[in-house]
C-alpha cells in the first residue's frame, strides 16, 4: 500500500523527467547516423594511427579550413605528426583553391607528398577527388603515390552530440529564464501574454539608449551594462503597472497583460522608427551572449543559476511561501496576514524583469535591438511552465517542473527542426502540449489526489 502511494507521487512530482528521459532517447534512436569527427582529439588519433601503420618517414601535407575549430584541429594534427617523427610539409587553411595551389606549387618544387591529412569534409573537395589526384601526378611526379587521410567515422545519434546539446540549452535559455517569472504569475492564478512583447520592448530600449544617449560606437562596457539595467527596469516596471491594474482594479490578469502585450510591442516598433531592428555599433555588445564560463556559454550558466536561485526563494523563503498561499486561496492568504497585493504586483514586476532579461540577452546575440523579437514566446513560455506541472488553478508547481518543461520543449523543438518541419506546425504542437498538460493536470485532481489521500486514512485497498 506504502509502495503504491510513493509510486503515485513519484509520478505526480517527477513524471515529466520520465518523458524527458524517454523523449531524449527516441530522438536518439530516431537521429543515428555516421559521424565525422572534427575535434582535436579526432585528429590526435588520426595522427598516431597514420604514423604507426605508414612510419614515420613520410611526408605530410595538414589541409582544412579558417575556422576557429579548424584551426583547432589542425594544430593538434600537426602537433601529433610531428611528435611522432612525420615530416609535415605545411598545414594549408583555406579553400579548394588555395589547396590545388599549394599541391602544384609541391609538385614544382618536386618534393614528395605521401600524404594529405585532414578532416571528411575537407577530404570530399574535388582537388582532392582520386581524378584530380590523377592528373597532378601526370604532371608532377613528386604527387603520384599522394593518398587521403581522415578520421575514421562512426555511428551516433546526432542528437547526443555536446554541440547540439549545448546548443538546444542555449537557444532555449531566454525562453526557460522566462518560465521562470511565468512560473510565479501562473501559481498566484494569473497569467502573462505580454512577455513575448516586453522581450523586444527591452531589445529596442537597450539598442536606442546606447545609440541615442550612451556613445553609441563609442559605448564601453559599463555604457552597455546601464543600457541593460534601463531596459530591465522598464520591463519591470511594466510588469508593476500590470499588478497594480490586476490588484487595484480587480482586471482580470489575461486582459491586462493582453493589453500590455499590445501596448510594448507598439512602443518597441515606434523607438525603432518603424525599422527591423536598431543596430549596434558598439563592439562590446556580443560580450554578454559570446562569453563563457568552462566553455559553457553564458547564458546556460546565467539561466542555470537563476533557477537555482528560484527554488531556493519559492522552497526555503517567506516570500515563496505566501506565492503558493495566494494562488491556493487567496481570501484565507489575506486572512492570515499575507499582503496579497504586495506578492502580486511582485510576482508581475518579476515576470517582467525575467521577460527584460531575456531581452538584454537577445540584443546581445544579434548586436541589434529587434521589435519583432520575442513573436510567440509567450506561447513557448506558458507551455514550458504548464508542462512542467504548474497548475494554471493556481497553487501548484515547481520550479524545477518548469525547468524540466523548458528543457521538454527544448528537445522536441530540437527533433522537429531535425526532420524538418516548419515553424507553423510546430506552433500546433506546441498549443496541442498545453492542452495536453492542462488535461493530465484536471485528471491530477480527480483521480491521483484522491487516491492518495484514501491510501493515507487507510482506504486504499477498498478503493
């Protein structure tokens, strides 16, 4: 009886990390395919394998391309030829072009090339087709005997690659730091729409302040970070008004911020003077998206510990505490000495900040303030905190729900981009999970809670 009652929990509390689990590994199964490894590490290998079965009396020519991961590769190509006695001619960085050049100019200086290393992609140039290699060695004999090394492929899911692992976390990062502040709304029983259109409205104030007031080209680091404090300010500011019309005026929460998401949208195309975007010239605008911390971009590693940070407030704070009170019973939060309207307008001025934020992260990663950003997000946001577990009733959820709900919506979006499907079907799917979340949580109430609480006053075999 214990058992199943701790089983049902377990399922009620933690069963969307079941999905994610289960999500994870049918993309993985569905995305196998042959890799070709570009790493460094690939090219070590390929290094000691070349130079123990042809020897070290050999005669190397390095080739791939100006990447920064390219060049990555090749140096610790080189740097393994050489460690074990070959003899590398030169490493070639650049294009099919500059590479038939650099073979002919081998050949005129009649010095033996045994062998060009590389990567796969690198290796299907036509210079270096097994025709061309024909016809350079007609012309040069020093070529005739030129073969291709690469690394060897292998068969994984591309999906579990780190690349695009890395990759879904950071794309969706300004979506979950916007769960975050949904999450606490959605627990009071309201909801945000206009969170979506504060992302932009924070772009375009960032991007018009610094441009208008901070410098512009000239704008330094603490130019550009006051720009982003201004626009997280009027986003949450926006987000203060909202709570204060909802609290004072009793306006339900869907029609206020409707009309917020109105009204920020339109500011940010008429501070943008009509325009696409506002650019931004100052050169250290990238410096927040482009960092790093351990080679974890910036964003994963901001985005990680505001949730951390979250459920540590909403778990272990007074604050957290009467969030939950007032989306339980508002009326018995109030009788109790909860000042309910003070949650509230915060709750919203949060939601805010979170959407502001979202926004300074997006002027950072395209260097330009973008009216049109944030088209849709609300959908994505509601979607990530619904499918996490919060209750759109109020009074429920999690902020770890909501993570593992970004993260749901993160892959899904992931696999669908793998197959190709268009951004307007993906909108279904997306309005389909929240219906679906919606439904599972009615079924919740009715069916699992019951359970549990007859399992408790020793019902539940009866039952």
């Amino acid at each position: 009886m214990m058992k199943n009652k701790y089983i049902r929990v377990l399922l009620v509390d933690y069963g969307m990390v079941f999905v994610l689990i289960a999500l994870c590994l049918l993309i993985s199964l569905l995305t196998i395919s042959d890799m070709q490894p570009e790493d460094p590490g690939a090219a070590r290998k390929l290094a000691a394998s070349l130079v123990k079965e042809a020897g070290a009396d050999i005669n190397v020519l390095v080739v791939a391309r100006t990447t920064a991961a390219d060049k990555a590769f090749a140096n610790a190509l080189r740097e393994g030829l050489e460690q074990g006695g070959a003899h590398v001619v030169g490493v070639e960085l650049g294009d099919p072009t500059s590479l038939r050049k650099r073979l002919e100019l081998l050949g005129q200086q009649d010095e033996r090339l045994d062998f060009v290393a590389t990567h796969d992609f690198s290796s299907k140039w036509r210079v270096l087709s097994s025709q061309s290699r024909v016809e350079m060695a007609s012309l040069y004999p020093a070529l005739k005997n030129l073969k291709i090394a690469k690394p060897p492929s292998y068969r994984w899911p591309t999906f579990l690659t780190a690349n695009n692992l890395i990759g879904i976390l950071n794309q969706n990062a300004p979506i979950a730091i916007m769960a975050i502040g949904m999450t606490l709304v959605i627990i009071t029983a309201g909801i945000d729409l206009s969170v979506g259109s504060l992302m932009a409205l924070a772009a375009v104030v960032t991007a018009t302040t610094i441009q208008s007031y901070l410098g512009g080209k000239e704008a330094g680091g603490w130019d550009i970070a006051a720009a982003f404090a201004v626009a997280m300010g009027v986003c949450a500011l926006a987000g203060m008004f909202a709570g204060v019309i909802v609290t004072a005026f009793k306006v339900p929460p869907f029609v206020v911020t409707l009309g917020l998401m109105m009204i920020a949208r339109g500011m940010s195309y008429i501070l943008a003077g009509g325009a696409d975007a506002v650019k931004i010239e100052a050169e250290s605008i990238g410096t927040l998206y482009s960092s790093s911390f351990l080679g974890i971009p910036s964003q994963i590693v901001l985005m990680v510990l505001l949730f951390i940070a979250a459920h540590v407030v909403m778990n272990h704070t007074a604050f957290g505490r009467y969030v939950y009170a007032v989306g339980g019973n508002e009326t018995a939060a109030r009788l109790s000495g909860v000042p309910v309207v003070a949650v509230l307008i915060a709750v919203y001025a949060i939601c805010g900040l979170s959407a502001g934020l979202a926004g300074v992260l997006d002027v950072s990663h395209f260097g330009t303030g973008r009216p049109k950003a944030g088209e849709f997000y609300e959908l994505q946001v509601i979607a990530a905190v619904v499918v996490g577990g919060t209750s759109l009733m109020g009074g429920e959820g999690k902020i770890f729900g909501t993570f593992i709900g970004a993260l749901i919506l993160g892959v899904i979006q992931n696999g669908l981009n793998m197959a190709g499907v268009d951004s307007y079907r993906q909108m279904v799917i997306y309005g389909t999970l929240i219906l679906v979340a919606v439904l599972i949580d009615q079924l919740k109430k009715k069916v699992i809670k019951p359970t549990v609480k007859l399992a408790k006053t020793g019902e539940f075999d009866s039952f």
